[in-house]
C-alpha cells in the first residue's frame, strides 16, 4: 500500500510545478494580467503588468480599474450593457488600454475576476494623427496649390495629384450627404466616383425617399462641371406646357403672353448641369423634345423653327420602372436608351438595414439640435423594432419617424410612446408575414413552420449585429453552443453574413 506522506508530497510538488508553470505562462504574455477580489485589492498581477503600472499586488486598485471592474461581474445593479468577457476602453495612469474581465476560479474567500488588458496607447496616437491629417489634408493640399500658382500645368498636376490622394485615403467628400457604410452604399459611392467625371447621361433609379437628389448632388460635386450652374427641376410639379417652355424658352409671341423672347433652362444652365426628377412621369410630347436635346445637343423653343446648340450635363432621376413603361408604350424606347448609359441604382432601406443605426443617430443629432432638445439615449429595445420595420417609404419615411419621436420626446431618451409608425405600412408588414405563414399551412408540419421561422429569426439577428455572435447569443438569451448548432442545422454562416456587411 502506497505511503500517504509520500503520496502527498508528490501531489504538492505537482501543484508547485503547475503553479510555477502558470505564473511563468502569464510572465511571459506580452498583456497585463490582473487577479482583482471583490474588494478590489489585486491579488496577482504578470510581469508586463507590473512594468507598466509598477508592483500593486495586496494594494487596492486605482479609480480608473476600479471603474472597469465595477461595472461589469461585482455589480449586481449594473446597467451597462456589456456582459462580463466584452472587450471595454479605458484610460488608467494615463495609459490608453483596452480590457476584458471574465470571473476567475480561486481558492480565496471573496470573489475574484480576471483582468486582461492591452496597452492601445499607440494605436490610439496614430488614429488621432491620421484623422487630424483626414481632417486637415485638404487646407494643405489648397496651400500647395496656392504656392504653386505661377505654373498653370503644375497646378493642373497637383490637382490631379489631390484628387487621387483623396480617393485612396477613401476621402469623404463634403457634398456626399448620404449616411450609412453598408456594402451597397459604399458600392454606391465608388460608382459614382468613377462617372462623375465623364459628361455621360446618368440615371437615377430607386424608390421615393432612398435619397436620389443626394446622389445626383454628389456626382455634380464631383464632375468637373462643379464650378458651373446646376438647376434642379421636379417634372412631375410643372404643367406640360409650362414645363416645356421654362426648359427650352420660347419666342416672342409664341402664345398669349409672351410679349418677348426667354430663354429656358437648358440655355440658363448652358456649360453646367441640370437634374430632371420624376423623369419617369413626362409627356409624349417632352420625351421628344428631351431626345432632341441628348441625342443632338441642341434646343428649339417653344414658337421657333431654329435649333440652338447647348452645353449641358444631364441628370435624371425616376421611381418609375422605365422598362416596364417602355413595354406599355408610356416611355419611348430611344429616349429610355439615351438616358440610361449609366444607371445608378440606389437600394431600398430594408436591403440596407446596417445603415438604419448610424441613419438613426444621424437624425437624432440633427433635430436634437434643431429642436434644442437634450436627447442623449436611443434604446436597443427601439433600435430593434426600427431594424424589423419593412420601410415603405426608405430613409424619408425613418427622417420623419425621427424627426417627430425626438420632438414628442419628454427627456433625454426617446421611448416606445414616441415611435409612433404609420399605422397602415405596421398592419401591412404584420398581415403579410401572417399571410405568408398562413400559406405554408398544410404545405409543412408545425416543426417545419417552427424551424423556418426560428431560421429566420437567427438570420436577422446575426445581420443586425454583423455577424456577432456573441451578442446575438446574449440577446436572445441562448447559449453559444447551442446556437452554433441551430445555425449550422439552418446553413446559416456568420462569417458570410458578416462578409455581407
């Protein structure tokens, strides 16, 4: 029978060599590592831990850790929204660092977590450096240019120079009025920077209120007719006549009234850009006169036989489907051709729906300011609800919404009673996912129906947090384990999901 004296000693020096093992472990990660008891005396700290902050073990933490730790797994009454293990920032000692706190395992009486930290002082130094110089490249670059003025090629060459410069830095231009950083919207802004520049006819397409009169901005700005008139014309609020006559002008006594000869917008505008919207909803008899001017380049005014040449860029924009009008004999063939040699699509807000949080916070800065209001908190419980609205009306419709919900709010935070949706577009969302379920009625078992609607579920909540599925797990109060099983029983990826975004 084995000495038990013996037996223990052993069991000891195994305890020793693990011990030394994991001290000598933690000693040699380049992180600082914490051991904190709830009555925040730190209990160990590593070798990097201590070169940074000095020796402070059996000493109680400073302020700054004091606050890191205390919001998170020894406050019961906690209301932050990070849950223990979710990476936070802080500034301890003057020290930029970024940190997790998890709870730890111990043989001591009080309750101990775990602090991991990374010193981030330098990454934080060198954001700061390079949105100084985002900030501040363009008064230098226009200084340059100022210094250089006595060659007029030099000065083209560094203009072109700066406009590169501006392009590989992803330069965010003061005319792109657009918010959000999904995929298509960035797809959106690289397009519009590759046409802008040409004098090619663009259309716009897109339903109401997804912004086209933005886009349309945005390519002016960016065209090398900048410096030149732009006039913006709504076809869909003028009278035919009317409407003809103010874009092409008319002769003298060409109809009662006209007592002298005018010229009409396109000639105003001659050398610039103008932006015909709702082109989709002109007359016959426009179409020809605007084929005319794209495919010749030319105007005849109203009352007169002769053509007059004009200089100008146009841009139009529809929510019509032009195809379709074609097909129905309401839109000329030719005139849809002439139009559309460079189509930008501007999609829907429910197919951008990562765009409704900074949309959101975009808004409520806005008409917080507008309306002198101290609003300072949306909640995630509302920023759900926006994110499973279907937005008939795109980002108009959420302005609004916004706009009306930051003034009906009584405090600093917006709540449920200051959403208040259209009734109309909610009815119809809930009858449609009800009719859809309704359908597949007899089509699949209630298992079935059950697991297309829990995919569905899971898929939305992973596009809501880009693929996190830490947070989706916490938000739907489910284990990890348990939803890597669903998701992979539904064929869903967070890795694509995220790669979406």
């Amino acid at each position: 029978m084995p000495d038990s004296k013996s037996e223990l000693q052993k069991t000891r020096k195994e305890v020793n060599r693990l011990v030394k093992n994991w001290q000598t472990l933690l000693d040699a990660m380049p992180i600082m590592v914490f051991l904190v008891r709830d009555d925040f005396i730190i209990e160990y700290q590593n070798r990097c831990a201590i070169e940074r902050f000095g020796d402070l073990q059996e000493h109680l933490c400073c302020d700054e850790l004091r606050l890191a730790l205390g919001n998170s797994i020894f406050t019961s009454s906690s209301t932050v929204a990070d849950p223990p293990g979710i990476p936070g920032e802080a500034t301890i000692q003057g020290v930029s660092v970024e940190y997790s706190v998890v709870p730890f395992e111990s043989d001591s009486e009080k309750e101990v977590a775990l602090l991991v930290m990374r010193d981030i002082t330098r990454q934080k130094k060198n954001e700061k450096e390079l949105l100084n110089f985002n900030d501040n490249i363009e008064d230098i670059l226009k200084q340059k240019i100022v210094e250089l003025e006595e060659s007029q090629e030099t000065r083209k060459r560094l203009a072109s120079q700066i406009n590169t410069l501006k392009h590989q830095l992803g330069y965010h231009h003061d005319a792109d009025r657009m918010v959000g950083s999904s995929r298509a919207l960035r797809e959106l802004r690289e397009m519009v920077h590759q046409v802008a520049k040409s004098d090619a006819t663009i259309l716009i397409t897109g339903e109401s209120g997804t912004g086209k009169e933005l886009v349309a901005n945005f390519v002016k700005a960016l065209s090398d007719r900048d410096d030149r008139p732009f006039l913006k014309i709504n076809c869909n609020s003028i009278n035919d006549s009317i409407l003809e006559s103010d874009l092409f002008g008319y002769e003298k006594g060409a109809f009662t009234g006209a007592v002298a000869r005018k010229k009409g917008k396109f000639e105003v505008v001659n050398g610039g850009t103008i932006f015909l919207d709702e082109i989709g909803d002109i007359s016959p008899r426009m179409q020809a006169s605007l084929l005319r001017v794209l495919q010749n380049g030319e105007i005849v005014r109203v009352g007169g036989t002769e053509p007059v040449k004009i200089d100008v860029r146009v841009i139009a924009a529809t929510n019509v489907d032009l195809v379709e009008a074609v097909e129905q004999k309401r839109f000329r063939l030719d005139l849809y051709y002439r139009l559309n040699i460079i189509n930008i699509n501007i999609p829907p807000l429910r197919e951008r729906k990562e765009d409704i949080i900074e949309l959101v916070s975009h808004f409520v800065k806005h008409y917080r300011e507008a309306f002198k209001k101290d609003i300072d908190f949306v909640p995630q419980s509302l920023i759900n609800r926006l994110l499973l609205h279907d937005w008939p009306g795109n980002v108009r419709e959420l302005e609004n919404l916004i706009q009306r919900a930051v003034l009906m709010a009584k405090g600093k935070m917006i709540t449920e009673d200051d959403l208040l949706f259209d009734r109309s577009s909610e009815q119809d969302e809930v009858s449609s996912t009800k009719a859809d379920m309704i359908s597949k009625i007899g089509e699949l078992p209630l298992k079935g129906l059950i697991a297309e609607y829990e995919a569905d579920v899971l898929y939305q909540a992973l596009s809501m947090y880009k693929g996190n599925v830490t947070k989706v797990a916490a938000d739907l109060k489910i284990g990890k384990t348990a939803l890597y099983d669903k998701m992979k029983r539904y064929g869903i990826s967070a890795k694509e999901i995220k790669n979406e975004g």
